[in-house]
C-alpha cells in the first residue's frame, strides 16, 4: 500500500508543469510571449523603461491632457520603441543573448521619432490643412513600414497579408475591372491618409486601446498580483471536484471565473492548464480531452464580463453603446457557452465514469470565501461604478486602487514594492501586441474609408445571400473564422464590424446582436482547427496530438456555434431593454435545452451509447431551438424529451441484463 503511494506521488510530480515548461509554450503559442530576456543592469533598465512608459499611459489618460492625435501617436511611439528592443527579428532567435543588436536600437528610435513627429509638428500640420510637403510623406512612409515590421514580430505575418490586399486593392483599384474597381490611388496619398488622419493608424481602435483597453489590462496585471486566480482554482475546486468529471468541471469553472481579469485565450490556457490539465490526466481523462477542455474554456473568457477582450471595448466605442450595457449582454450568452461544455464534459465523465477527486484534495467553500472574500471587492468596485455611469477609464483606475488596498489585508496576499513594480511592468508588456494590433487594425479601416469598399462587399455578401438572414450570418460567420485563425480577436472584430456588420444590420438584425455575433465568431477561431493555438497551447501541457485536441475543443464549445444565432434572431437573449423579463427567461430556458440537444448529438451519449436515429433526434431538436417561436421551440423540446426517456429506459434495460456494459 506504502508502494502504491509513492509510485502516486512520483507519477503526480511527473505530470507537473515546470515555469519553464509553462514560458515555453507561451513563447511558441503565444508569439507576443517571445520576448528577449535579459538579466542583471540590462534587466534593470528594461524593467524601468516598462514602468516608465505605464506611469507616462496613466498620467495622459488622467492628469496629462493631450489633443486625440498627439496623444494616439506618442502612445504608439513609445510602443514600438519597446516592441524593437523586447522582441527579436526571428520568432526562433536565441532570447537568452542579454543584449539588443545595434540595429534594433536604431530601428527602436526611428520609429518612435517617426510618430513623434505627429505631436511635435501638430500646429504646423493642421495649418497645412492636407497639404504635405515631401518630408511629411516621407516620415508617414517610414513609419507605417516599421509599424509593419513590429506587428511581424510581435502579431504575425496573416494580419498583415490581409492589410497587404487591401494597400494593394487601393493603389491597383483603376486597374480592378467591374463592381470592385476605383480610380486607384498613389502610395503618397495612401500613406498621408493612413498615418496623419483620425481613419487610419491613430484611429478607434488606438484610441480605444491606449485608454480603455490599457487601463483594464493594468487592472488585470494588479488583480493577478493579490493571488486571486489561485483563489479562483480553489474556489472551482471546492464546488466542483467532487462530482462525476470533477477535475475538468473545476477546470471550466476556474477558467471562466479566470475569464472576468483578463482576455487572452492562450494566456488563460496556459495559466489555468498547468495545473488543471495534469489533474484531469491524473484522475483518467484522455490527454486530448483534457486539453481540449482546458482550450474551450480559456477562450470563452474574451465573453466572460466584466472585463471580456479587447474587442469589447472596441465594440462599445463603434456601436456608441455604453460598456457597461455590453457587460449586461454578455451575461446570459457567457453563461451558456460555459454550461455547453459543463454539458459535454458531465456526458464525457459518465460514459468514461470519470469520478470526482478525492474528499482531502478539495477545500472547503466556506472557509475559503470568509478568508479570502476581500478579493473580490476590486471586480465589484469595477462593475458598481461602470453600472452607475462612471467611465469604464475611471471605473478601472478606482478598482487598481481598491486592488492594492485589499491586497493588504492579509499577509500571503499583501503586494509589496517589488509586486506593485512587477504589476506595472506587466502592464507594459501586455499592452504591446494588443496596441500594435488595434494599430494595424487602423489601417484596414482607413483602406475601408478610402476606398469604400466596405460598400461594395457588404453589398456582394448582400447579394450573395439573396437576402436570407441565417445565409448572411453563416456567410459572416466562415469570414469571422477564417480571418480569426491568422489575426487577432481584435483585429478580426474591426474588420468584421467595418464590413459584415452593416450587412447583418439590412437584414433586420439589432445593431447590438449583429456586432456581438462577429465578437463572437472572431474568438472561436482561437480553437478552430487547423490554426487553434489555444487548444496547441493545451495540447503542449498535455502532450497529446494538437490537431486531435483542436477538433475535440470545437466539439467542446459547440455552444458558441449556436449562441450567437440565437441572440441574432432572437435579441431578448442580450437582455436589451426592449424584452420583457419572461422573454429573456424563455429564450435562456430554450437555448439551453437546444445546447443539450446538440451536446447529446455530438458527444452520442447520454445514459447510454445514443444511436445514430436518436442522435439525429437530438441535433434537429436542438437546432430547431436556435429559431424563435413557438412551433420550433415546441418541436425541439419534445424531440430532446422524447430522445431523453427513450434513452433512460435503454439504460434501465442495460442494467438489468447480466454483466451490463453501459460504456
């Protein structure tokens, strides 16, 4: 017996996933991880120039007013000084050199003094009135070029073959025959309006980014700091470990908990994973489902409020809709992606009878929320104010505070100098790819606005769908995944609320739903195959085949597939301020009967192996949920009914025949 114990506690320190493992796997799946690293002075300097440039981005969103240029381009500026210096010209360069190559530190200066350029000749440009002199053109050249090469190395290539076709579209377009064609127009005139204009570079998407989005990120870097995520894993654990499939219902549960401080899919895979990933495996689940599981969930915190992703923010300033009422349309949406793979991993754990984890390995619930409930005051601070009208700026600089003030209270969790320094320079160092990103994002919509071709392709998608709505939003839908596996979540958003979204909007669909639905599609790209690099990330940590997990993970978060055609047809499901209470309770009820269905047909278990019949069943009984009204919603839940009583006296007929096997 003595035995057995060691060789389980010999196999559990196996499993473990070392820092270095977890730095790793971040580096190869999560390129704005591949950073240099650098010790002793030059580690020092590095850490304060981070620290310098998020004091600089909170003192010009509160005490230092700059006009919306200069403060758009200076922000920019001091990001790809940082970027040059932190992020080598190849992915694979050695990150241990401890030094940057002269090269760097002038590619760092040019390209920050390109963009200063804006905030010192300001005066002289708004006289100008568009007339650039040749220097001009030159500097915005210069600029959007070194813009490019950082976003290669810190984003990726993909976002910038898409950039790369529209550049292109907007200087051949008087060659271009037909519908699409334009008078073109010269690379002079093409860079002016990218980098000088409010519609290009220093647009929205930066706009949004160097106040909101920052701010946020610098509250998620504090929040983590007081140890809430761990608190957040223990709190999982004690409602879920225990029950059949424990350690992967802890997993989604943490996870989605995880999702309310940050928006990183990868990120949350790898943070929660290292320690759920090899819990599961321990307790008998399959490599790939372990993964896979760990992958759906992370990505579904970019819905989870109050924080959510980037894009969020980005939505709110497109749509002109409050932030705070976003938050209240993601709730019942969140809540269903995260019961839709609750659903599969329960079916998975029964059909494997996959147990709970052992009674000592789970804490308890209620000791846990009176020791370490001040956690949570900063999310509650957070949400309170953004409810009562405050700016979503304003919102996180009161909860950073309230952060810091909480983290006091106890001694494990008190943030010391050192913790408070390291808090702001992971502000820093989060902010880069998503800042260089939303600026390249800037482009698209400034080839958009220059060319309008925005138009032109929302009317093709218009015609292409012959005005069917659910045609239209499959349409969107492939679009939103296809550009979602090589750009980012906020990228992908702007290109898709530039160019899909106004045609989902002639259709008849909300303004609202129609946004949410292109969010929602951009995010789910993140554990599509054949680019999934959540659920890579997850198969890293687990070891098992990434394109096996990549698939399982989709089938996981079937839901997402589903949720937004239900809150595009039917918008009761956003809370909007037009339904009624019963409404909202009625088409949640609906679609989680549907997501069961669908989750039945998918998994082929519930009770007992499900035939291929009865799984048909399930799938049309579910998708005739997704339509409103009340003959689909009728015939859907007698269909789910009808498979789950034939189902269960299956089961009653197997356990009474000798030597069952319901597996």
């Amino acid at each position: 017996m003595e035995e057995k114990k060691i060789d389980s506690e010999v196999h559990d320190h196996l499993e473990e996933i070392s820092a270095e493992e977890v730095n790793e796997i971040m580096a190869k799946y999560d390129r704005e991880s591949a950073v240099r690293i650098f010790a002793g002075n030059k580690a020092l300097i590095i850490k304060i120039m981070l620290i310098a440039f998020t004091v600089f981005a909170v003192a010009i969103n509160t005490v230092i007013q700059f006009n919306a240029q200069v403060h758009r381009s200076t922000f920019i500026a001091l990001v790809l000084f940082l970027a040059y210096i932190l992020y080598p010209a190849k992915k694979d360069a050695p990150k241990n050199t401890n030094k940057v190559p002269w090269y760097d530190i002038v590619l760092a200066i040019v390209s920050a003094a390109s963009f200063l350029y804006t905030g010192f000749n300001f005066e002289n440009l708004v006289a100008q009135a568009g007339n650039y002199t040749s220097i001009d053109i030159a500097v915005a050249m210069v600029a959007i070029v070194l813009l490019f090469e950082a976003c290669r190395r810190v984003v990726g290539i993909p976002i910038l073959v898409v950039v790369g076709l529209f550049i292109l579209y907007a200087y051949f377009g008087a060659s271009i025959p037909g519908y699409f064609g334009h008078r073109g127009f010269g690379l002079e005139r093409i860079a002016t309006h990218l980098y000088f204009t409010t519609e290009g570079i220093i647009g929205t998407p930066l706009a949004v980014c160097s106040t909101f989005i920052f701010l946020f990120i610098l509250f998620g870097a504090f929040l983590e700091r007081t140890g809430i995520g761990q608190f957040f894993i223990d709190i999982a654990n004690s409602i879920a470990g225990k029950a059949t499939g424990g350690p992967a219902k802890v997993a989604v549960i943490s996870s989605a908990l995880q999702g309310t401080i940050t928006g990183s899919s990868v990120a949350n895979t790898v943070g929660s994973g290292s320690f759920t990933i090899p819990m599961m495996k321990r307790m008998g689940y399959r490599p790939e489902f372990a993964a896979a599981v760990e992958a759906a969930a992370s990505t579904g915190g970019q819905i989870m409020p109050p924080i959510m992703g980037a894009a969020a923010f980005l939505m709110a300033e497109m749509t002109n809709i409050p932030y705070s009422n976003i938050i209240i349309a993601a709730i019942v949406p969140a809540f269903l992606y995260f019961s839709g793979i609750m659903i599969m991993v329960h079916l998975e754990a029964q059909r494997y009878g996959l147990k709970g984890l052992p009674p000592e390995e789970i804490p308890n619930f209620f000791k846990l929320m009176f020791s370490y409930w001040y956690l949570l005051l900063p999310l509650v601070v957070l949400v309170y104010m953004m409810m009562t009208g405050y700016t979503p700026a304003r919102s996180a600089l009161m909860a950073i505070l309230v952060a810091i003030i909480v983290s006091m209270f106890r001694k494990e969790t008190r943030m010391s100098l050192h913790t408070f320094l390291d808090a702001l320079e992971a502000g820093a160092r989060n902010i880069i790819g998503v800042a260089i990103a939303c600026a390249v994002a800037g482009c698209i919509v400034g080839i958009v606005t220059l060319t309008g071709i925005g138009l032109k392709l929302a009317g093709g998608l218009l015609a292409l769908s012959g005005g069917n709505v659910l045609l239209a939003l499959f349409f969107t839908m492939i679009a939103s995944i296809v550009l979602g596996m090589g750009v980012p979540t906020t990228a992908n958003y702007v290109i898709m609320a530039t160019i899909t979204a106004p045609v989902v909007l002639k259709l008849g669909i909300d303004l609202l739903p129609a946004h949410m639905f292109v969010f929602y599609f951009g995010i789910v790209a993140d554990i599509t195959p054949p680019v999934a690099l959540a659920a890579y990330a997850g198969s890293a940590i687990a070891r098992s085949n990434p394109l096996k997990t990549g698939v399982q993970a989709t089938k996981l978060a079937i839901a997402a597939f589903i949720i937004p055609y239900v809150f595009a047809l039917n918008p009761a499901l956003l809370v909007i301020p037009a339904s009624g209470p019963l409404e909202v309770i009625t088409v949640t009820l609906t679609a989680f009967v549907g997501m069961f269905g669908v989750a039945i047909a998918v998994e082929g278990y519930v009770f007992a192996n499900v035939n291929p019949i009865l799984r048909i069943a399930a799938l049309a009984g579910g998708l005739m949920l997704i339509i409103p009204g009340i003959a689909t919603d009728i015939g859907g839940i007698v269909l789910v009914g009808i498979v789950l009583v034939l189902q269960k006296l299956h089961a009653k007929k197997l356990q009474s025949m000798p030597h069952a096997d319901l597996m």
